[in-house]
C-alpha cells in the first residue's frame, strides 16, 4: 500500500500526530490545514500530505513559532522557499527565547536569593512573605 494514499478520518489524523482532535479544528479555522476532500457521504477525508503538514505545524509550534511565524512557513513550503527568510523568522525566535530565558534566570535568581532569608522555622516575619508583599521595585 503506498502511503501517500492513505485516508485518515480527522479523529485517526489527530491520532497520527498525537494531537487532540481539537486541534485539527483549531489550526483549520485559521487555515493553516487546508480542507480535506469529503466522501460522498460528507465525511472528511485526510491524506499523508495532511498528516504531514500538522506534524510541521506541531514541530514548529514545539519549536516556539507562534501561529502567524507557522503561517508564513508554510507559505513558504507551499510556495517559492526563501531560506533567508525562514532565517529571519528562526533568528527572531532565538532572540525571544534569549530575553526569556534572562527573564527566567533573574526570577530564579530573585526567587533563590529571598528563599535562602527564610530560615524555616516558626518566627513572626518570613523573609518570602515579606518580599510577595513588599511593593514593587
């Protein structure tokens, strides 16, 4: 059997790619999945090149790519690839996952440097207590 001929129901696509059904409803409302054919009886009918195209979706969303990023990358699959365009989207990412890894590394900081003040036992004042209610800086 050639597995580009392959039909999946959607709920057996959402299977394949170990996505929730909804999710299949959810990226064709914004129409990064195209519509399947229906059989005569209007049941939708899903191919390999569907299955596919929600697994690029659900590596680039795993990747950090929001919706409208995706968006333009299959629009650049779909069409003429522009490797420095796909670049630019990639190099934009790493910079967002830079400022939120910084973001992180001073939350735990912060969060590492009031914890270490507690001392764990019974007492009046607690120094994290004391730094969730301290105005902010």
């Amino acid at each position: 059997m050639n597995t580009k001929t392959r039909e999946y129901s959607r709920g057996a696509l959402a299977k394949a790619a170990s996505v929730n059904i909804e999710t299949v409803r959810f990226y064709e409302q914004k129409g990064l999945m195209p519509d399947p054919p229906r059989t005569a009886a209007g049941h939708r009918c899903y191919s390999q090149e569907h299955l596919e195209r929600l697994m690029f979706i659900k590596r680039a969303k795993e990747l950090g790519f929001q919706l409208e990023e995706t968006g333009k990358l299959l629009a650049m699959v779909d069409g003429d690839i522009d490797c420095g365009a796909v670049q630019d989207i990639a190099n934009a990412n790493i910079a967002l996952i830079n400022a939120k890894i910084a973001d992180l590394t001073q939350m735990r900081n912060s969060l590492s440097e009031t914890a270490n003040k507690c001392t764990g036992g019974h007492v009046p004042e607690c120094a994290l207590i004391e730094r969730l209610l301290a105005p902010a800086e």
